[in-house]
C-alpha cells in the first residue's frame, strides 16, 4: 500500500557504510525463470484464458486441500462475493466481520446487499474475538467471515462450534493463509467456504487472482454459475441461464503461474518462517516494539507487523516510515480500523467502537518478510528500526 519506492527501485545508502543498497520493500513476489519460461509457452499456445491450466491449477490445489473441490477466480474479492451469492446472502442479511482487516472482507458483504457486523480482533492474534463474536449474533446473521490475519488460524474447533450452535455459515477470508494449519490441518483443507488471495503480496501469487475451496459439492455448480455469467463450467451452448453470474474466471496465463507458484509454496513458507523466527531474535528496540503472536510451525507469515510504541516516541507512525525509507526499506501499513472509513461511519459505526482494532490501527508497521530477502536484509531492518526507535524516543 505504502510502498511506491518499491516500483521505483529506489537505494539508499547505508548510514553506517556509505554503501549503496538496494531498496528492499516490505514484500515482493518470487518469480523464476521457468515460470517467465511456462507464461511464454502459454502465450504462444493460442489458449490462453481459462482453459487447461485453469483445470491444472484447480486439480493441483485441490490436491494441496486434501482432495476438496476448488474453482479459482480473478481475485479473492471476487471469490467471497460469489461465496457469499451462493450462500443466498443478501438485503436484509447480517454477517460477521473483524475490524481489522483489509476493505474486501466487508466491501462484499455491501455489495450483495447485506450488512457488515464488525467485531473486535484479539489484540495479540489480531484475529476476530469469537466471544464478541457470539454476542454479535442475531436472527438476521447468515454468516461469519473471520480473516487468518498474517496466516495465523483462528482457533477453528471454537469457530466451527460457533457456528453450528447458531446456525450459520463460515465463510473464511484466508488471503493470507494459504499453507498456514491448524493443528496439523491445512486451512482450505477443511471448514465450510474458504477464499484464498494470490495477489502478488500474498505467499503464493498469479499475478492477481483467487480461489475458493468448497465443502459441499452440490455447491459446485451453483459457483461455477456465479464465477461465469450464470453458465455452468464456462460452456455456453445448449445451457439456460438461471441465475446473473458475474465474469470472475481466472486466465490460463495467470493459471500457469500458479502452478509454478505452488511447486515452491512450502519452500517459500518455510523461509518466510525462518526470517519470521529472526526477527524475534533479533528484533530489539528502546523502546520495544510489541511484537506479533508467535503462533506455532502452522502460521504461514504473511507478514510481519509489530506495533510502534506510540506513547514512548515523540514523533508519529509517519515518521518511523520515512525514516525508514530514507534507508532503503519499505513499511507498510496493514491495516487501519476498517469501520472508520466513511463508508462504514454512514452505517453507524464510530471511534471507540473496537478499541483493539483502532488500537493496531493506529500503530502497526509491516516490516520486510518475503522468501527472496535475507538474512542481512532482516538484521538491517532490525538496527534500522533501533536506530530509528532511540532517535524518537521521548
Ligand atoms: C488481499 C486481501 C483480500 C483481497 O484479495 P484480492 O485477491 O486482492 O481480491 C481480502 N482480504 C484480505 C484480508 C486481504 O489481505
């Protein structure tokens, strides 16, 4: 979000060293050479919307489910709001969102005419409390939409209880989740409707785009008619259509990244772990940045994000970033309270609403974590951010 120096390449030089170093913004994708090789196969194929690779990336990732029916889409966006069309969810409808998440997961539930519910997140999970949850519920709630933040699960077995006591569907906002577990079990690989992301920021990417992992197959169709003009499976002859589907079908070109993408996805999760584990060790600031929840071997890191200490500094958020930047690194911001845009205030919603949500808000820093930094790129992101933190100490 934050990041436009990462498009511009900047460097900076070192202020220790004098030497010039390459901008390292706070994510980027890994893309290699027999991918750039498979996107050209693909091009010079002649098919290049949705055809076999779509097919190839769908088996491959159901595969990576554990065998669940998967259809991918144009973006995660598109996947929950075809999720939640196939839910029936519509005006007059209630679903249950974090605060502290990015615009999609409660832009969709607008656009197919329900109302967002928001709840307050843990303030050390940062993942949607599941007892304010509870409390949230009436007879207009049709479903909740809990994020994985940063790859870390919500505590599935206290979810999945949730909703089967009040009768509602799940629909999971696992952008940042793909490869993150819970207790051994592949998120996507059960629960109810999962949407995944593969924005380029996201642990695995097709440029842009999105899946949906779906647990009842009678379901399939039905999706498949949303994902594409209310055609099933994208054929258009001898087939009525019953239902405004939307055009949300990913292309063969983005497909084949995917699968390339997959091959790796373990290799890259498993690095994003290990830079996670450094910046534990190594991360030391006075005063201390709040770190985030460690989560165990099942967290995917999608992103590191501590919390400024904001009452220790005299300075804001806005001048930790620059003075980042001004040496080469790149901090983003993920993400302020959702339920403060104007948008949501028109429905109500006010400061003080989710004091946790606006309190990482305000505060949190999306520090450098994808698979092709290193280990000196970690270490220089850590004194920086303690030269940076002694500097604006009050
Ligand atoms: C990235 C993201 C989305 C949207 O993903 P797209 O593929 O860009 O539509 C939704 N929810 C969360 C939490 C995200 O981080």
């Amino acid at each position: 979000m934050a990041d436009r120096a990462h498009a511009r390449k900047a460097t900076a030089r070192s202020a220790s060293t004098g030497r010039q170093t390459a901008f390292l913004p706070f994510a980027r994708p890994t893309i290699d050479e027999e991918t750039i090789a498979a996107v050209a196969a693909v091009l010079r194929s002649g098919w290049i919307a949705s055809g076999p690779q779509v097919d190839a990336f769908e088996a491959a990732l159901s595969d990576y489910l554990g065998g669940r029916a998967v259809r991918t889409f144009t973006s995660a966006t598109g996947a929950l709001e075809v999720a939640l069309q196939a839910c029936g969810i519509g005006p007059g409808d209630e679903v249950i969102v974090p605060a502290m998440t990015f615009a999609a997961t409660a832009n969709v539930v607008v656009r197919v005419g329900a109302r967002p519910v928001f709840v307050d997140v843990e303030p050390a999970t940062r993942n949607i409390d599941l007892g304010r949850a509870e409390a949230a519920v009436t007879s207009r709630t049709r479903a909740i939409m809990p994020v994985h933040f940063a790859g870390l699960p919500v505590d599935m077995d206290a979810l999945y209880a949730l909703a089967q006591r009040h009768g509602v569907r799940v629909i999971e906002d696992a952008a940042h989740a793909i490869g993150s577990s819970h207790r051994g079990r592949r998120i996507g690989s059960f629960g109810d409707l999962i949407a995944f992301s593969f924005h380029p920021n996201k642990n695995l990417t097709t440029i842009e785009g999105g899946a949906l992992s779906i647990r009842e197959s009678v379901e399939v169709k039905q999706i498949e008619r949303l994902r594409f003009h209310g055609l099933e499976n994208g054929s258009e002859s001898g087939m009525d259509i019953l239902v405004a589907g939307g055009k949300y079908n990913l292309s063969d070109v983005a497909a084949c990244v995917g699968l390339a993408q997959l091959r790796r996805l373990e290799q890259f999760n498993r690095r994003r772990r290990e830079f996670a584990a450094r910046y534990f060790e190594r991360l030391d600031t006075d005063p201390p940045l709040l770190l985030p929840a460690r989560g165990d071997e099942g967290h995917s890191w999608h992103m590191f994000a501590p919390l400024l200490p904001l009452d220790r500094m005299r300075a804001g958020r806005v001048d930790f970033i620059r003075a980042m930047r001004e040496r080469g690194i790149g901090v983003g911001v993920h993400y302020p309270a959702l339920h403060l845009f104007s948008l949501y205030r028109k429905m109500g919603y006010r400061p003080g609403d989710f004091p946790n949500a606006e309190h990482i808000g305000r505060s949190t820093v999306t520090l450098p974590l994808f698979p092709a930094m290193s280990e000196n790129d970690v270490d220089r992101v850590c004194d920086s951010c303690a030269g940076i933190l002694g500097r604006l100490r009050n």
